[in-house]
C-alpha cells in the first residue's frame, strides 16, 4: 500500500524544440518510475513533445501517458490552479502570475527549484543549490544546476540505461533489424558489410556541405548518416543538387543520408547506440551522446554574444583531459570548426576521423566514468529532501 504521494509538477516552454521538452519528458519520467510520487508535466509544446513519445496526442490538453499527467500550458494561467508540492521551473522558463499567486497562497508547503542548464563551467559548482527571494513575493526558489563536477546536481542518465545498452550492443541481430526499421541499411547503395553509421542531429547553420564533402571523398570506406526529418532538408537537398543527385537514392561518392522520421527516446538511445559516430546538439541529445560510449561531436544551443563557444569549450577542457595530445587537439579542432564560423571544417574532419579509433576508446572511458556518478533523479531528490527539512 502506497502512502500520499508526493506531487510534482515540470513546468516547461519549448525554445530549442526538442532539447527542453526532451529534458521535460526524460526528467518526468525518471520521476514518476518512483511511486511515491505523482508527476505532472505543465508544457507549451505538445507539439513538439508529441514527436518524441509517440504515445501524447498534441491535440489534448488533458491526458496521462506512462503514470505522467501531462497538461498544456493553457491550464495553469487562471486561478483555479493547484501548484505540487514541489515546482520544478525547467530551464528558467518563467511561471505564470495565476501560478505564482497559488504558489504563494500554499508558501510554506511549495518547493520551488530553478532546474538550470547544464554546463562544465567552473563556476556551476558554486551555483549549484543558492536560494533566490522572488523580488516581489514572499516566494524562494532555489538553482539546481545539472553539471560535470562532484558539487553539481550531475547528469539526467537513469540508473538502466547501461544494462539496457549492453543487451542491445551485444546483439548483432538487434542492431540489424533496428537499422533496417529505421530505413539506414535497406537501401543497396548505402550500405555494404564495411559501412560506417553516423546520426546527425545539428542546427541549421552547421557545416553541413563540408562535413560531406569529406565523407564523400574518403578513400577508406562508405559513410552512411542517417538525419531527423525537417532538421536539415535545405542543407541536404542543396548539397545534392550541387552534385547533381536526385531520386530516393541519396548517394554521392562515398557517402549515403537517409532521412527519418523522429523517434521517441527509447529509439533514439538505439540509434546513437548503433552508430559509430553522433553530432548533436541542445543539451538532451548531448547527455545521450556521452552515455553512448561513441564519438560525438556537439554543437551547444545558440546563444547572444557567442556566449555557447565559452560552454563548448569548458567541457572540451573536461573532455580532452584523457586523451593524448594529438586526439586532443584533433577534438578541439573540430570541436571549434564544427561550431565557430571560419574555420576550415574538411582538414579538422580528416584529423578528427584519423584518430577515431582513440576518440572510440575515450569515449566508452568517458561514459564508465558518468556511469559511476550518482544519477541526477537521486540527487534531485536528496536535494528536495534536504531543503523540506529545513526550518
């Protein structure tokens, strides 16, 4: 028999699509695996929520999907709210004034947490947990930022994700009809027994043309990328075009893309899984990457004033730390031309793939590392538990 649960409400607004809703719907549903507590997840991207869980219909405002209430934002911008016991504010999203003023009139019973970006910056770690008076009420929320460092909140990896990676990993059959579920290997001119895979997941102002103009012309083998439909297309299509390829077969040289549609989270772990090489970006697929155990290469969310290189380059200084001087500066390298204009992108694409089988070996030392932390539900709820005793 359970007790009254503790209830918990996610409140997010989509800005970046799919990386904030993902990080919504990943953090619900770590929650809502503990029953002691009743999650509902507040967002104003149904939308864009519905193309990563194939099971919320965009079209309802109310509906429960894997023991998660899930509401549109529509629902809390009147009075007749019922805030959680504790709010979790995603990304610094903002609340409603009708919101607030329920916050306010519970006061001593609302746990209000600021869930921040994640970033390896050094001065995270002495952010990590501060309280914050609201200027005007009688309201503190209190920042939990997710980070690399011990004094973080750490990173959304569930507790299974590595039993769940190795059972697929270790199936070769598995691997194989994922693929051809996907479309990457059921086309006969994009795919042979020595092919490698790469997922490419960027923004619209990646290097894209460079990126295949040097897997196009690589001697050693075929490359076969596989990309999330609408993410892309004008950059792909403009490349083919330059070389005069049409038709469904989308094949140039070397090089093979195929275009699918969005997969739920499940899926998309799979498919980083069963790729050789990942480019993400935003802050979800990023984490996936990393608990992949495969090269990646990530291009952080555009901010004003360049502000995202500085994120960037923190955790390449974190990242690089294990590898030997030469992998390192190849990381680095195209790290930044992936991600900073006027940068030669085919050179540091030769270099980064030159040193691939040491970028693989790091990796999966990376992930064993992030696999023995804590995981961020854990912390998130010691955190709350901690500042509920608190007089």
């Amino acid at each position: 028999m359970v007790a009254t649960r503790e209830t918990w409400d996610i409140v997010c607004r989509v800005v970046d699509n799919y990386g904030d809703v993902g990080i919504a719907w990943r953090l619900a549903r770590q929650l809502a695996a503990d029953p002691r507590r009743a999650v509902r997840l507040i967002v104003d991207g149904l939308q864009s929520l519905a193309r990563i869980a194939r099971s919320i219909d965009a079209s309802i405002v109310r509906q429960s999907v894997d023991g998660i209430e899930i509401v549109a934002w529509s629902t809390i911008v009147d009075s007749s709210v019922q805030p959680a016991d504790v709010v979790v504010e995603l990304l610094g999203c903002g609340l409603p004034d009708a919101y607030l003023d329920a916050m306010e009139a519970r006061r001593d019973n609302v746990l209000w947490i600021d869930y921040e970006h994640l970033s390896a910056e050094s001065w995270v770690d002495a952010f990590h947990g501060l309280p914050s008076p609201h200027p005007t009420r009688p309201l503190v929320k209190h920042f939990f930022y997710p980070g690399f460092g011990p004094g973080t909140g750490g990173l959304l990896i569930e507790p299974n994700v590595e039993a769940r990676r190795l059972a697929f990993v270790e199936d070769a059959h598995a691997i194989t009809a994922f693929r051809h579920a996907l479309g990457m290997a059921t086309d006969p001119c994009t795919d042979d027994a020595t092919t490698r895979h790469v997922s490419l997941f960027a923004y619209r102002d990646a290097p894209v043309a460079a990126l295949f103009d040097t897997l196009a012309d690589d001697p050693r083998g075929r490359w076969s990328v596989v990309v999330p439909a609408g993410v892309l297309d004008e950059s792909i299509d403009g490349w083919f075009a330059s070389h005069h390829v049409a038709g469904p077969c989308r094949s140039h040289g070397a090089l093979s893309v195929t275009t699918i549609p969005f997969v739920d989270q499940d899926d998309y772990d799979r498919l980083l899984w069963s790729c050789d090489l990942n480019f993400v970006r935003g802050e979800d697929s990023f984490v996936r990457a990393q608990a992949a155990g495969r090269p990646f290469m990530w291009a952080p969310y555009r901010q004003a004033d360049a502000i995202h290189l500085n994120k960037r380059s923190a955790f390449e200084d974190r990242y690089v730390a294990g590898l030997d001087a030469a992998a390192a500066d190849a990381e680095r390298a195209m790290s930044l031309a992936w991600n900073a204009p006027g940068h030669e992108v085919g050179q540091a694409v030769r270099t980064w793939l030159a040193v691939e089988p040491r970028l693989r070996d790091h990796a999966e030392r990376w992930r064993a590392t992030l696999a023995a932390g804590a995981p961020l539900v854990d912390r998130l709820a010691a955190f709350v538990a901690d500042r509920q005793r608190s007089p």
